[in-house]
C-alpha cells in the first residue's frame, strides 16, 4: 500500500519566492532563442590573485584535518580586521561553519522551544524567517522604513518586547537596501537589551575580512555576553559553502555541537582556500571594490535614464531600485522575465516592506549587464514588443 507523505505543518509557514522556478516561461525564450540573463542570484566571484593558489591545493584532498581548521579559526582571530582587535579565545569563541543560512537555522533549533519567539527585519533576507519556522518557533517581523534609510527604530523594537523573545536577527550591511550602521548604533542596541534576555544574531555577511573601516557589533564593549555574529566566506571572498561564527561562548559551544551532529567538517581543499584568502584579504578587498564599483555605475547611470530611485552601497554586490511604474514588483519581474529574459527579484521576496521595489545583481560581466540593461529599457514597458535576438 502506498504512504501518503504530507508536509508538516511548519514547512507551510516557510516563505516561498513569488516568482516560482519559472520553468516554463524558460522554455517559452528557449525556443525564442533568448539567452537568459540572470540578475536575480548572487554568485560567488574568486578573486583573481586567488585562483592559481586554489588550483594548485584543490587536488590536495577533500578530507577534513581538524589540525587545520583550528589553523582557521586563529587565523580569523588574528587577522580578519573586525575580529582581530577583540582578544577572542579562537577554540571557544569562533566555529567554523557552512554558511550563513545553515547557520541560522542551527542557532535557532539550538536556542527556540516551541513557542519562543524570534525577530527578523522586513525588508530582509526570508532565511531568517526559514530558520525559525523549522524551530517552531514564532517568526515575529520588525519593520525597517526607507524613511529612517532602513536602519532599526531601537526604541520602537524596544518599546514592547514580547516576553517570549529569546533571538533578535540584524543585518547590516543590509541586503537588500545597502544600509549600514555605525559603532554607536550597535552601543545603544546593545543597551537597549541589557536588561532582556535576548540574544542579537548579527548576519555580518557584507563585513569583508579586508575591510578596516566597517565593524559588527562585537566591537561594543562587553558585546560577546549578548552577540553572535554570522560570516560568510562567500560573500566576502568568493568561496561556496564556508563561514564561522563568532561571540558568545554558550552559543558557539552549542553551534559546534549541532555541526558535530550533522557531521559537517569543512574539507581541507575549502579550509586552504580561505587561509590564503585571509592572508590576502586586503589586496582581495580592494579588487573587489573595484570591480563591484564599475558594474555599479554602469547599471545606476542606465537606470536614472529611466527614472528609477536607486539606493546602492558600494559593499554588496546589489542595487535596490524602484521602477517608475504603477504596479507591484512580483508582476513587474515576472512581465521582465517573459519579455526579455532578464530575471530580477522582486521586492516582495523580501518582505513587505520590499513592495514596489527590484533587486538586481552585480555578479555578472559588464558586458552582460550591459545586454541585461539595453533589454530592460527596450522591453520593461508593458505595451512594449517581446524581446528576439538579432538574426
């Protein structure tokens, strides 16, 4: 007799993109002979000073040496620019990690009983939201304005907190909008919850290792009692499926328990890869820049010829900008999608709050993005024509 599998419960509190997989509006421009432009996803760029390094180690083993990823973490602690300055004990207060999704909804099975409540901004990255469902716990969502440029109302978040808050998710720099915050924001956050028990998860994903200027929360006096900050080598340096965390004590032993459970153990070739990267951090850092700043002038100057509002941060790999047309985001994507191949992501997969806004990629060649950019001014228009290439 065949089981009948139903999905449980929780699963269905999990957001879903609002666009779908598209699948077969793909082979509608398949057979239109459209080349597909992606500006939706991010996708991790190797630096070029790396890339000779990672092909000479990569055949060295997959295997994992635990003699080499402890190597790791005093290499973050003793080097990485956010982290170096704070003293951190490298075997208590750093884990190395998947990512920051992965992590994210361990720290929420590790710290959320049924019924505990979390929060996640809106506008936002939805793994947040994700991770506390599959916890059972009660995704509650905190609103950041384009009034106050996305950034916390600490007093607001502050005003009634639900006695139940075990877990408050931030994210700057912001994606999607770009915003960031200074020291001083993070010491009245942080003051701000003294006297709550609560746990700040800091996704510090744009925090580049190489970066001097920029700092997370840990920077606050005393911050690792209350902070847990959440790394990602793959938006900073361009390596898939690597991060660490970093800060209170009790949570990274409970980080590293979870990871022993599952069985993750970050291979040697990945390990090799992010010592050398931190040891070229600084020169990685500034090609880095470099490039995202020519890809975000090329596509903000195309996009103010359109009249589009446009908030931009040279750290993340993104531009947030909001079309000049009376319509939601969800349809506005899916008509630029249909008509001309270039995928975007909708506002509204970030939130609420993400309403009537695109995000659009910066990973992509200029060359791309320039093709991506003349289709979009031809073809957005709904009484515009579909999109064919030249014969």
């Amino acid at each position: 007799m065949k089981i009948i599998v139903n999905k449980a419960d929780r699963l269905w509190k999990i957001p879903q993109s609002v666009l779908g997989s598209m699948r077969f509006t793909q082979k509608r421009l398949v057979a239109r002979h459209v080349d597909l432009i992606d500006l939706e996803s991010f996708i991790p760029e190797l630096p070029d000073n790396l890339e000779s390094f990672v092909n000479d180690i990569c055949p060295s083993g997959m295997m994992s040496d635990p003699q080499l990823t402890a190597k790791l973490t005093e290499k973050i602690a003793s080097h990485h620019f956010s982290i170096k300055s704070l003293g951190l004990d490298p075997e208590s207060e750093i884990v190395i990690t998947p990512g920051i999704r992965a992590t994210a909804i361990m720290l929420s099975l590790g710290l959320l009983n049924p019924g505990d409540a979390a929060a996640y901004p809106d506008p936002g990255m939805q793994y947040f939201r994700t991770a506390i469902c599959l916890a059972d716990g009660v995704p509650r969502k905190y609103t950041l304005l384009e009034s106050n440029d996305y950034i916390i109302n600490i007093s607001s978040l502050m005003a009634a907190p639900h006695k139940k808050l075990k877990l408050l998710y931030i994210n700057y720099p912001h994606n999607p909008s770009g915003a960031t915050v200074d020291y001083y924001f993070y010491r009245e956050l942080i003051k701000g919850l003294h006297s709550a028990n609560i746990l700040i998860a800091a996704d510090c994903a744009y925090i580049y290792p190489g970066n001097p200027d920029l700092t997370g929360p840990l920077q606050v006096k005393n911050a690792s009692s209350k902070v847990v900050e959440l790394h990602s080598f793959a938006t900073t340096l361009g390596l898939p499926g690597l991060g660490f965390a970093v800060g209170h004590k009790d949570v990274i032993a409970i980080l590293k328990s979870l990871f022993s459970a599952q069985g993750f153990a970050p291979s040697n070739c990945a390990t090799s890869w992010a010592i050398a990267a931190l040891d070229h951090q600084e020169e990685a850092f500034q090609r880095r820049m470099d490039t995202l700043k020519k890809r975000r002038e090329l596509v903000c100057e195309e996009l103010k010829k359109l009249g589009w509002q446009i908030k931009s941060n040279r750290l993340i790999p993104f531009i947030w900008t909001k079309p000049n047309v009376r319509t939601a985001s969800a349809p506005f994507a899916r008509r630029l999608f249909v008509k001309a191949g270039v995928k975007v992501a909708p506002g509204a997969d970030f939130g609420e709050g993400g309403e009537g806004w695109l995000r659009i990629s910066l990973c992509l060649n200029e060359a791309i993005l320039s093709e991506a950019l003349k289709r979009l001014s031809e073809h957005s228009k709904i009484w515009q024509r579909k999109f064919r290439p030249e014969e």
